[in-house]
C-alpha cells in the first residue's frame, strides 16, 4: 500500500497575516490620532471591533488543527486495532489474532484473555509473534510461515507463553487473507488443546515417571500369591536389589526372619479379605546383608470384606528414625543403669512369647538370678520363663495374659531358680507396652526379691488383688 501526502491547509495562515496586517492599519491610524492630539469614540469603537473578529476568525481557524492532532494521538490505537479487527467475522467468538507476516496486528478479546492480557490491546499490536510462543517451537513457526502454501493450515501441539510466565498448549489454524498491498497478512485461530489428548501422552508418560524416580518411597503390588509384581524405582535404594531380579518373588523374601511372622500375619489378613489395611515397623535386609527398618502400609485392592484380592502398599526407610530412637534409649537407659546398680531389683523388657525373651535387663539380675544379662537377653535357653519354678510357670503364663488381655497391670509372687539352682521368692509388677493401633508390642516390669517370712502374707495381699480384677 502506497502512503499518500495529506494535503497542506494554508487558510489559517493566509487569515493570520490579514489578522496582522489589519493590526497594522489601526495602530498607524492610532498613531496618526496620536499626533493631533485628539482620539475619539470612534476610534475605539472601531479598533475593538476589528480586534474582536480578528480574534474569533484566528481561533476558529487554529480549533480544528489543534483538535485533529489531539485526536490523532488518542485514537490512533483504537483506529489501527478497528482497521484490523474487521477482517475477522464479527460471529468469531473463539480466540483468533490478525498478524502480518509474524507481527501481530490485531487480537480479538478472546484471545486476550486466554493469555492473559484483557485490556492490553495496545501491548499487542505490533507486537513479534514470537513473544507469544514457545522458543521451542520458534524454528517450526518460521518455516510453516515461510511456506507459499499454507492455507488454513493447522498447527497442533504448539505451547503458547502467557502473561504469568505459563504455557499453554494450543493448535493454531492458519488462514492466509487476500489483502491488495499486504500478501503476508493472516488470519490464525486458537484452540487450546486437551491436556489428556493422546498427543500429550508421551509427555504425561514422562512426568509420571520422573515423579516416581524421585519419590523417596517405594510402592509395591501383590498378587494373590504374596509374589511382587511391580515395584518403584526406590527399591533399588532401599535394599540394593534391582526392580527386575525382585519381581515374581515374595515380599517376605527380603524381611528379616523375625519379622517375618508378623509380616505374614498381616499381608495374609489383608489378602484373605479379614482387614482393609494394615501398618508395621518391620526389619528388611539388604543385598549385602544389612538392616534396613520401613514403615510398612498396604491396603487390599477389593472394598469387599472377605475377598481374596491382591494387595498395593509402600514401604518407607524410617533407618534414621530408628537410629535417633535407639540413641535415645540408650542414653535413657544408662540413666537408668546408674540407679539401678545401687538397687537389688531387675527390670526388664521381654517379648510376650512363650519363653519371654528378654529384650533387656538391667545388672541388677546378676545378684537376683546369678546370671550376667549378656547371657539372658536374647535367648531362648535363658528366656525368663525357663528361669522360673515349673509349678509356677502355667499359674504365671494364665494370670498375665489374662490382664494383658484386659490391659491391665499385673502383680505376682512365684519362685525364680538360680544359676546354683537355688530357690528364690520374688515379687514382680509389670504391665504392657501397647501401640496406638493397641497391638501388643512387649512386657515390661520390675522384679525383687522378698524374704520367706513376707511371702504368706503378700500372697494373701494378692490374692485378693486378683479376685478383684477377675470380677471387675
């Protein structure tokens, strides 16, 4: 398109000379008067006339320039974006953009707020395409741009950048427009994609996986035979072992032996419908040998009580929590070893099994038992029901369950048998250690030894502690 010179108005100046020159005329006039000493009415009359219609005509004429460079400067935005805009059909209500070669000229409204730039309009014009794509996909603009053939042309899978720094992934339609003097202008319409299109796929796919190689846990699925069929990549750092020499193997393969019971206990319930869920702190060996604890959850795959389904859980490396733990009670316990080297008592911790093994004793055994404490704890020769009188062992075995059952502490009097084989009365007082799930966890308690005198009497004492309980 050819610019063409606007056209000179001389009118105002032609009016402002004759304005000038009439000026001129009345002051020599009133310099003429001024001489004889003599102005008259009429003079003035007549000079303020002529000045009052001079001025009104000057004005009238400047008005209209002054006015049109005004407006010129406040509308020539409005103009360009309506000269542009009426190439789009007035019935497009979709987001769309005019752009002249790859600088945009217009954008409809919807557009506009589908990148969000409502009321930005002057933003755009002019504005490089570019700006407004992706950087990835710059070079395929340009050459789907460049090509002689590319009418009403779509464009898919290209990302728009908008205001907020976001993407926004789109298929544009681009539509060439027959404009004499602009063979580049175009037409191009959005149409924001679907996020779950299968031409997204793949890079859901990849996300996906990367929020699965960074999770710090693993998740696992059962089948109903208790064989691992998919494993996370965490796994491999858990415990070592590869998610492909894992896999079709048994869960309770990797869990240390003494855990092992319980682990199945659990995944068996869940498997044969009796629970919905399930939760432990269990011990899992690594390739090399090493502990490892994990929080262990799962629930079963069917919301049908009673039947038998495969099972979906996790796994969490809770090693540092036990260590902080550990830590914890060790020094909690040294404490506890100073008080208790200068008292005649035991106290220990054991596990609610046959044999009672104990998990801890303190030094006072030694003068009670005649045994060291490294030589009770953990073993099952030395278990603390080994040590106790055999007519005492079931009458003990019956009461303390029976209170554990009702979470209860228990009091008792029984005969321990020493490493010199002989014969002690003591007094115990435990109770136990239940989690918040109230999964019995271990026994706790304090045990003395009283003197053959006392002995009647406090077993009268309990006695009637243990009717009391029976009936309550």
């Amino acid at each position: 398109m050819k610019h063409r010179i606007p056209e000179q108005n001389f009118t105002p100046l032609l009016l402002f000379f004759m304005w000038f020159g009439s000026l001129g005329v009345l002051f020599g006039l009133l310099i003429v008067w001024q001489n004889s000493f003599s102005i008259d009415s009429t003079f003035l009359i007549l000079f303020s006339v002529t000045l009052i219609l001079s001025l009104t005509v000057l004005i009238n004429s400047i008005k209209p320039l002054v006015g049109k460079a005004i407006s010129r400067k406040t509308t020539s935005s409005a103009d360009i974006s309506h000269q542009w805009s009426t190439y789009l059909p007035s019935t497009m209500t979709s987001p769309a953009a005019i752009v002249d070669g790859l600088t945009l000229k217009y954008a409809n409204p919807a557009f506009l707020q589908l990148i969000g730039m409502s009321e930005m309009q002057d933003l755009i014009i002019d504005m490089p395409l570019n700006n407004l794509i992706h950087p990835s996909h710059h070079a395929r603009l340009d050459t789907i741009f460049s090509s002689e053939n590319n009418e009403s042309l779509p464009v898919s899978n290209i990302r728009l950048l908008c205001f907020d720094g976001s993407t926004l992934p789109a298929e544009l339609t681009i539509t060439s427009l027959q404009i004499a003097g602009y063979p580049l202008v175009q037409q191009l319409q959005i149409t924001p994609s679907d996020l779950q299109a299968s031409v997204n796929a793949p890079t859901d796919q990849q996300h996906s996986n990367l929020l699965l190689e960074r999770l710090e846990q693993t998740i696992f699925h059962l089948n109903t035979e208790m064989q691992l069929i998919l494993l996370t990549p965490f796994w491999l750092k858990l415990l070592d072992y590869t998610v492909e020499e894992s896999l079709n193997k048994p869960l309770i393969d990797f869990i240390h032996p003494e855990d092992q019971a319980l682990a199945q206990a659990r995944l068996n319930g869940l498997a044969d419908g009796k629970r919905q869920r399930t939760q432990l702190n269990i011990r899992m060996l690594t390739k090399n040998g090493l502990l490892q604890w994990v929080d262990l959850r799962a629930n079963t795959t069917s919301l049908l009580r009673g039947e038998h389904s495969s099972i979906i859980g996790t796994l969490t490396d809770i090693s540092r929590q036990k260590q902080t733990e550990a830590a914890l009670r060790a020094n909690a316990r040294s404490t506890t070893d100073m008080i208790m080297n200068n008292i005649s008592v035991m106290v220990y911790r054991c596990k609610n099994d046959r044999f009672w093994s104990l998990e801890y004793v303190s030094s006072g055994c030694h003068e009670l038992i005649e045994y060291q404490p490294y030589e009770v704890v953990n073993s099952q020769p030395h278990g603390y029901m080994n040590l106790m009188h055999p007519d005492d062992k079931q009458r003990a075995w019956d009461y303390v369950q029976g209170q554990l059952f009702r979470q209860q502490s228990f009091q008792l009097i029984y005969r321990l048998v020493t490493r010199s084989g002989k014969i002690k009365w003591v007094f115990e007082q435990g109770k136990g250690v239940f989690s918040n799930a109230n999964e019995l966890l271990a026994l706790e308690g304090v045990v003395t030894e009283i003197q053959a005198s006392s002995v009647e009497q406090l077993q009268q004492g309990l006695q009637h502690i243990e009717s009391l309980n029976t009936a309550s």
